[in-house]
C-alpha cells in the first residue's frame, strides 16, 4: 500500500469545535481548524478540495 499523505481542514465554528478539536488531540490527528471563512475563502476551500463533507450549511440573508 502506497504512503498516502492527506491534510484535513475543517472550517466553521458550530457547536461542536471544541469537541472536535479535543477529540483529534486525544486521537493524535493533525487537523487545521480554520475557523470562520468569508463567502470567497469558503469557495476557494471548496474548489480545490478532493474531497469535500458537508455537515450543514446555513444563509443568512
């Protein structure tokens, strides 16, 4: 099985953060919490990402 390196990004700041951010200290898992994005940094995250999970998505207009 080939080596395979992968970065994982979460952004946003939900109610879960902490929790996650715990959690992947507890598991030794790299993860870059981005935080809050704007509208344009959110597109660009999503355009050259691989893979993409979507947990929710909320508009305020």
């Amino acid at each position: 099985m080939k080596n395979i390196q992968a970065r994982l990004v979460v952004l946003g700041e939900g109610e879960d953060k902490n929790r996650f951010e715990e959690l992947a200290k507890k598991l030794g898992v790299r993860v870059e919490f981005r935080g809050k994005v704007s509208d344009n940094e959110l597109k660009d995250w999503m355009r050259k990402a691989r893979v993409l999970v979507l947990l929710t998505c909320t508009i305020q207009t």
